[in-house]
C-alpha cells in the first residue's frame, strides 16, 4: 500500500519532471503517438530534436489516464523486429555453410535483425533528465499490465534486459543513511520501507542511531533515489524478537561492545526493478564494511519475516498427514473440544482470533507450530514448471538461501504486529550469513536444491513419523 509520505513525494517528483521535460520538450506536439515513435526511430535532426521527442513522448505518457498509459505500452510494444529481415538473415546464415567469415557476418546481420525497435526508442529516454528513473516507472507499470495482457511480456523482457545491464552491481553505489543525510532521503526511507513500517520521524531516528546502520544501493543516473536499503541493528548475541530491536524507548548500545550485526529488514524501492537482483550484493558488501569497521562482530544473521507460512498452512490444514495423532488429540483438547468435536484442529486455530493471548492454547500449539514451520522453510518447495521445484516454497527463505545463507534458529512471537499475525503468525526467523560457508551453502542451493540449516532446525523439519 502506498503511504502518504511516498504518496506526497511522487507527486513532487512528477511536478519537477514535467516542468524539467517541459523546457527540453519545447511546444507541444498534437502527433498521435505511433507517429511519435517513428519520428524518434527515424532519428532526423540533431542530439537536441532527439531529446526533445523523447521529452514528448515521456509527456504524453504521464498525462494520459490509466487507460491512455496501458495504449501507450501496446503501441510500444507494436514496435518488433521486422519478421521478413530476420528470415533473410536467417536465410544469410544457412546459406554461409562452411565458410567461417561468412557466418560470422550472418550471425551479426541476424543478431542486429532481432533487435526490436522498442529497444532503441526505450534507451532513448535516457537522453531527458531523470530518464533512467522514467525507464524504470515504465516498466513498473508494465508488471502490472502484462499480468493481463500477454502481448506486452516481449516489451517487458527487452526492457528488462535493457535495465538489468544498466543496473548490473559494477555500476552501484553503497552509500550510508544516516540521520544526517538530506532530508529528501530520509523520507523516501519512510515511503519505501517495506517489512517493518516507520512509525514517524522519532522511529526513524531510532533506527539510524549509533548502535543501528542503514545501507543503500544508488545508480550514478539516480543518485537520490535508493534502489534497495538494508537496517541493521549492533547488538549482543542473535536476535529473538523484533520489538526490541524497534523499541524507541531502549537504551542506545555500544556498538564497540556488539558482537552480532542483525540484518532486519531489506526493502527493495523501485517496482520496475523487480526480478533484477541487488539483494546478495547488498549483504555481502555491508558484511565486508561492517567487519573493517567492527572487529569485534564476528556473527552477520537476519531476524525475517516468513511472509508465506499462514498461506501455505491454510491451504494444508486439511491434511491429515500433517500433524500426529497425539498431535491432533492434543490441538482439539486445547482448543475445548475432543477429535469428534474439533476434527481440523489446524484450520480452527487459525480461524480463532487472538489465540496467541490464551496461555493454554499457546503451550499446546507452539510445538506444533515450529515444526510445521521448519517443515515449511526447509521441506516445501515453491510450484514450478511440471510440478514442485527445488525453491523453497517462502520467497525470503528462497532469497537468503540463494544467498549462501543458513537457516539457523525459529524464533516464537518475534513479530506480534497484525501483520506478523497475518502473515506468519507471529514466527520469525535467523538466517545465519557465515562468511566462510557463504558459496559454498549458494552452490549446493542452487545446484542441487540443498537448504544449510543448523542441527536444530533439521531435526525440526524432520516431522513426527
């Protein structure tokens, strides 16, 4: 949901670009947008009348209605490779045979045939000013679009092609967020942050004091815009429990007497940058910083969220697989009934509201649910094509592991907040970053489908048969 503070800063930021576009676009132009396009394509005139389309069409497309947007996004797509030049490229190619130069050049004249259009005229917005940042609000919407209308998933991959080397990590940038950094950042801090909400500026100023660090990922085309940030908190041993790490009212740490950095919370900022990940560079590079500056922290972990655990046990709840018969017998009891009475002790639970406040509900339940919830991190996998994949099936769980991460430690009602509720019933989790550990847990990950974990979440996840 989009808060008031992103809210008010977009709207800010649309009123800057537009006058900006306004002084390069020049007048106004009357031309339907196809013929806008092609002007831009055919390229007549100088580098100034060619920022000046661009600065039209990026116009247009901001001042049209949701509906006059989603036109806008098919007629770019419209632009495609010539089908006729690239069956004689192809032609070209079969027909060198043997003979190594001509291929050469065939495979070159093919390559150039592929190339959509839309390519050339999506670059060429980032002529204006804040092009790149227009580039990447286009593609946002065109997430949303695609969903719906299969015809436009060929802009949306070229576009995510175009920006995945534009954004590659050689050319970011790790910048520290502080409470003294301008205040234009900070509230694109409070817009932006997307696991736990910030509360007001006292909140914030609490997550950036001394014994707390914030890192961001930044583009040299979009230096004040963060592309993805990361809290961390300095403190003794691993983290159990949210709200003391965002309590306003504890007592500020001593960082140089720290030995865990805990990594919070991660918030990806721009939508149209989805599926380009900056995620494991964030990490490791903030792990390499924190340890020249702190000797004396020696462990890196997450306290997470496992947004997808109340989902998937809604779905299963039916299962009777799921839980033992003692198990079961047990849940119903607590649940003030006997097994004829209660006979989905799960799906009860789970429609009863505040259960977690009733003391003898919670002693029988909570064994229950860190089991299933270990099974959940490290034996169900995400739906893939053909069936189940070697993914883990909860999106933060799948983004640590990929990482090189180890699922070390389920923590019980780390996050009472109505969303922790919602989403995980109130489980968090430490992922433990070893950095002697970290490639090796990525190759076997990715590879084969291996998820590191310590002993103790093993033995969780291992079920009751």
């Amino acid at each position: 949901m989009e808060t008031a503070a992103s809210a008010g800063l977009f709207d800010r930021a649309l009123k800057r670009l537009l006058e900006a576009w306004r002084d390069v676009a020049g007048g106004a132009d009357d031309e339907e947008i196809g013929a806008q396009m092609r002007a831009c394509l055919e390229a007549k005139g100088g580098e100034v009348s060619a920022r000046a389309r661009s600065a039209r069409l990026a116009q247009a497309y901001l001042a049209a209605d949701a509906e006059g947007k989603a036109a806008f996004l098919r007629t770019l797509a419209g632009f495609d490779s010539d089908p006729e030049e690239v069956a004689r490229a192809v032609e070209a190619l079969r027909a060198a045979g043997e003979d190594k130069t001509a291929a050469a050049q065939a495979r070159m004249q093919l390559r150039r045939a592929l190339e959509a259009p839309r390519a050339r005229l999506v670059t060429q917005f980032t002529s204006i000013p804040e092009g790149v940042k227009f580039v990447v609000d286009l593609r946002a919407a065109l997430l949303q679009l695609a969903k719906k209308d299969p015809a436009l998933g060929a802009l949306e991959a070229d576009m995510r092609a175009l920006l995945a080397a534009w954004f590659d990590v050689g050319f970011l940038e790790l910048r520290r967020i502080d409470w003294h950094s301008p205040a234009h950042l900070l509230e694109k801090l409070v817009g932006y942050e997307a696991v736990h909400e910030i509360r007001g500026w006292r909140d914030l100023k609490n997550r950036l004091d001394s014994d707390r660090r914030c890192y961001a990922f930044f583009h040299p085309r979009m230096p004040d815009e963060p592309l993805i940030f990361v809290e961390i908190a300095l403190v003794k041993g691993l983290a159990g429990d949210v709200r003391a790490l965002l309590d306003e009212k504890a007592p500020v740490g001593d960082p140089r007497a720290a030995d865990t950095a805990i990594f919070y919370s991660i918030s990806n900022c721009q939508q149209g940058l989805g599926g380009i990940s900056f995620g494991n560079f964030l990490i490791k590079r903030v792990v390499d910083v924190l340890s020249a500056e702190f000797q004396n922290i020696k462990t890196f972990a997450t306290l997470s969220p496992i947004p997808g655990f109340r989902r998937w046990l809604e779905a299963a709840a039916s299962d009777e697989a799921l839980l033992s018969p003692d198990e079961r017998a047990g849940l119903a009891e607590a649940l003030g009934g006997g097994e004829s009475e209660t006979p989905a002790p799960l799906a009860a639970l789970l429609a009863r509201k505040a259960w977690h406040r009733d003391a003898g509900l919670v002693g029988a339940v909570k064994p229950v649910l860190l089991r299933l919830c270990a099974r959940y991190l490290l034996v169900e996998s995400a739906e893939g094509r053909g069936g189940a994949s070697k993914r883990a099936r909860d999106p933060v769980a799948h983004f640590h592991l990929s990482n090189g991460a180890q699922a070390e430690r389920l923590n019980w009602m780390a996050d009472r907040s109505e969303k922790g509720l919602r989403e995980s019933l109130g489980l968090m989790v430490n992922y433990l970053y070893d950095r002697e550990s970290i490639e090796g847990n990525h190759e076997a990950y990715v590879g084969q489908g291996k998820r590191a974990a310590s002993t103790a979440m093993r033995r969780l996840s291992r079920g009751w048969s």
